[in-house]
C-alpha cells in the first residue's frame, strides 16, 4: 500500500511539475508574443505617408501621398511589403479597410476621386469620380455600415458612398455629395496657423449614427449627421485644436493628432456627443508629425509624416518615415 501511495504521489509531482514547465513555457511565449510587436515600424525610405488603416490579422495599410503606391504591413512583425503601384501619376491620403468586404477604400488627394482596392490582393476594384482633379483635396474616408464618407478639405462637402450590408458596392456606385451645413465653416479662426486645409480626418459611432470631422483650419471638431450633413461644433469649453489632422473615435474618446505639434489630443465627450473636456494630451519621443491614427487592441498606431522635412509640394527619397505605437490614454496619466 506504501509503494502505491508512494507511486501516485511520484505521478502527481510529475504531472505537477510537467504542468508548472507548460505554464512556464506558455508565458514566455506569451511574452515572446507581446514583444514581437515593435514600438516602431520602420516604412520605405522616401514614401511619404499620410495615412494609416488596420485591418484583420494584425495588418496595416499606408501609402504614398506623393506617389500613390500602397504598402500592407504586419502590426506583430513589423513586415511590410508593397500592395498596389499605380502605373501612373497618384496620390494616396487616408484609408479604411471594410472587415465585411475586404475592401480597402482610399482617398486620392487632389485626383478628385476614391479608389476600392481588394485588400489582400490589390487589384482596383472601382474608382469612384467625385469632382474635378486639382481643384479639390479628398483627404479622408470612414467607412459605416451604410457607407463610405470622404472628407473634401478645400469645400464645404462629404462624398457619400452607399454600400450594401455585405460592404459591397452596388452596380453601379453611387456618388452622393453631401453639403456640410450647420455650425462648418470655411473661414479660417484667426487663432489657429494655417495649413491651407478645412475637412480633414474623419470618424463614426460604431451603429453609423453620427460622424465626426476635423477641421483644421478651424482648430474645431463636429458631430455630422450622415443623411443631412448637419455639423453641429463639439462644445470643448472654449479649448481649440491646433494642426488637428487624423481623429479616431474610441467608445466616448476621441483622439485628435495634432500634426506640427506632435502630439495627441484626448478628448472626453459626454453622452450627448455635442459636448466634452480635452482631459490630456499624448507625447511621444518616436512622433515625427504624426498625420493620422488607428487602433488595434490597448494600443494606438500613427504615422509620421514628417512634413517639416518632407513637405508634401515635393518628393524627398532620402528622408526616413514610420509608424509609431504608444498606449490608449487612460485617466490620471
């Protein structure tokens, strides 16, 4: 009877210490895991990014706003390779990636028009014709369950793309312009400096309720209705937002890049989403004028523009761009 307790005793240290290495190995690769997604990820020398969009499996899109070409990328691995080059003269600002579809929608700067791309492949899907070319800036794109919106920061409009509730488009596309009304405006607030750009970055709730939209020559952010295009100004108190760029809605947070200043504004809104507090700011060493944001996970991704070296009126080969990673805000930071 000794002999059996002492043997099931010796099967149960084992079994203990099998499982205390298992746990043990599970936690270093758990930590191998967490490590492997690099605070910076370094982009092709010379692509002069403007904006930035994940997608599943831990991807990322950015893209040339000088030259047009699109580079997917790998969040965990810091990989990144080319999607699309167009055969010819392009720009490419901001992008979103449709989870239902696949599709990548991308905003094609002073082309005047949006591109759908099939986000895994790159094939051009559509191009979708909203004005005439280098009259305009088409800067940004969100996409809802409804549709796709693109900002225009040289006019008072939204271009409405309807989809249907797969995410595809419709046969064929439908362009929708949707004049900015209520509390927009196009004259620039004495107080803010000056990039030339209205319109800028652009968000939604999760349900497609409400968008919410930049403007940096205002300093000010609005709550959009989608169908009306009604801007209501977002009531911060009296705060401005100088250089506001890329924005990124979070439950009730909304991040605001704020690009020549390198940094992050936290805005708290309260429930009636007309009304909130700037309850921080985010610093960080890595920022080389972030442009634009997107989140995955506890973490927020922007890229570098570097716009103080690498103005987008040129083409600079030699200078270096990023993204950079950092942490979600949280209270008492």
């Amino acid at each position: 009877m000794k002999t059996f307790v002492l043997f099931i005793a010796m099967l149960l240290f084992v079994s203990c210490e099998n499982q205390i290495i298992d746990d043990g190995l599970q936690e270093i690769e758990k930590s191998a895991v967490m490590q492997s997604f690099p605070d910076i990820i370094q982009l092709p020398t010379g692509l002069q990014p403007e904006g930035i969009a994940t997608g599943p499996n831990h991807s990322f899109y950015v893209a040339s706003l000088t030259m047009g070409q699109i580079y997917k990328g790998n969040l965990q691995t810091g990989e990144v390779e080319i999607l699309t080059y167009p055969p010819g003269p392009d720009q490419t600002g901001g992008m979103a990636v449709d989870k239902r579809s696949g599709y990548l929608f991308a905003a094609k700067g002073m082309l005047g028009t949006g591109c759908v791309y099939n986000s895994k492949t790159g094939e051009l899907l559509n191009t979708l014709v909203f004005t005439t070319p280098f009259t305009t800036l088409i800067n940004d794109v969100v996409i809802t369950n409804e549709a796709a919106y693109f900002t225009n920061s040289l006019a008072p409009v939204l271009y409405k793309v309807p989809l249907m509730k797969n995410g595809q488009l419709p046969e064929p596309a439908q362009v929708i312009s949707l004049p900015l009304t209520g509390d927009f405006s196009m004259e620039p607030h004495p107080m803010i400096p000056q990039l030339g750009a209205f319109a800028n970055g652009i968000d939604a709730t999760p349900n497609g309720k409400y968008l919410f939209l930049g403007n940096t020559a205002r300093g000010e952010i609005y709550r959009v209705h989608p169908a009306s295009g009604e801007a209501t100004v977002i009531d911060l108190g009296g705060a401005l937002l100088p250089f506001a760029d890329g924005i990124l809605l979070d439950d009730q947070t909304l991040y605001v890049v704020q690009n020549m200043i390198n940094q992050v504004a936290v805005i708290h809104l309260n429930d009636d989403l007309i009304s909130g507090e700037v309850v921080g700011t985010i610093t960080n060493t890595n920022f080389g004028v972030p442009t634009a944001v997107d989140e995955f996970g506890n973490y927020l991704y922007a890229v570098n523009a570097h716009f103080d070296v690498a103005p987008p009126t040129g083409m600079y080969p030699g200078v270096e761009f990023e993204v950079v990673k950092f942490p979600k805000f949280e209270e008492g930071e």
